[in-house]
C-alpha cells in the first residue's frame, strides 16, 4: 500500500508540469473565441433558488484559508467545503470551458475557464468527485453535469472524516496544475493561484 501510493505521487510529481505546459498553450490558443461572459453565477448543485447566494452559503462548512492536517501537514484551504449527498451530482457554476480534468492525489478534479463580465476570466476547480462527464475543450454551463461526489465506499477509501463534500475552488490560474491547492503555508503564496470564493460568489450571485 505505502509503496503504491508512493509511486503515485511521484509520477504525479514529475509528469504532470509537462502535460501541463503543452495543454496550456493548444488551449488558450482556442479558448477566447467563443465562450459566453459568466455574468451570474449558481450553485453547483441542481436545488431551488440555486442562483441566490444564501443557497450556497448554507452548504459552507470549511472556510478559504482553514488550517489542514492532510497532504502537507499546516497547509491553508484553498477553497470552500460544500456539504452534499453521497453521490449526489455536480454542475458546473456558469457558461464556460473544460479547461483540465486533473487528479489531485487521491481525488480527481475539473477547472472550468469562465469569461468574467470585467473581461478578465477565472477558473472553477471541482475536486473530490468521480465519474466525470466531461471531456477537455467541452463547453458547459449550469446544466451541465461534471461529475458527482464520492459515495460511502468512496469516502472510506479516501479517509475522510468530513460529510461527503464538494471542494470548491476559484483560480486565477492553473499553471500549477493544482498542486497549490495542497501545499500553500501562508495566505500570500495561496492567493497567487486561489481566491476566497466566499467574496466571489456573493458577488455574481443574487442577495
Ligand atoms: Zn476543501
């Protein structure tokens, strides 16, 4: 077991800055075309009223920046907990593109690019969920499933002491490929790749 993982974390170590960098670039080439302007954001679960900023915010159970004992042992949370159902599914948060379908060791993951109404674009990274819908390049929006959240069996593997859970994260960037979101020790080299989507949301969602 100890050996398995091991070899895991470090293929995703030394392989993933290059598939990164060759995917970058193919891309943000065709990226800019098309895509809609996010000018509202939902919740990423299908349920009522999934456009109002409270919806979301009742789900909240682990805060951006929260002090974490997993991975690298005092790193900073680099996103929002959203409690869910076992297996219950995931959208995306508004009109953008499937940047990267990743694994952030031992959890899969996808980043969205979104066109901000300021003109700048960011990323939305859905981590902790499985059977994935989606392909790299597809366009999607509100309605479109990603994924969905570990079931019971799922957690257990993953030794999670928490509810079943969406980590939400929202990037400026994924030059990274992800490996940010486990390893930032202080707030400062957090938010070189990561937001508070606390602030975010409210700001695109209804009151
Ligand atoms: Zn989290």
């Amino acid at each position: 077991m100890f050996c398995y993982k091991s070899i895991l974390f470090f293929l995703f170590f030394i392989l993933t800055p290059f598939q990164s960098l060759a995917l970058d670039k193919q891309l943000e080439a065709n990226v800019f075309s098309a895509l809609p302007v996010m000018r509202e954001v939902s919740s990423p679960f299908v349920e009522p009223e999934r456009k109002h900023f409270k919806t979301v915010s009742a789900r909240i159970f682990s805060r951006f920046g929260a002090y974490r004992s997993t991975y690298r042992k005092g790193h900073l949370h680099s996103g929002v907990d959203l409690k869910g159902a076992y297996g219950e599914k995931v959208h995306a948060i508004g009109p953008g593109q499937v940047f990267r379908n990743y694994w952030i060791f031992p959890n899969r993951a996808v980043a969205v690019l979104h066109h901000l109404p300021d003109g700048g674009a960011i990323y939305s990274a859905y981590v902790h969920i499985q059977d994935i819908k989606v392909k790299e390049g597809q366009q999607v929006d509100e309605n479109t499933e990603l994924g969905r959240l570990f079931n019971r069996e799922e957690m257990r593997q993953a030794r999670y002491r928490s509810p079943p859970h969406l980590h939400l994260e929202i990037r400026r960037s994924m030059t990274d490929n992800g490996r940010r979101s486990f390893s930032a020790m202080t707030m400062s080299s957090l938010m070189e790749y990561c937001l508070d989507p606390e602030p975010f949301l409210r700001s695109l969602m209804q009151k």
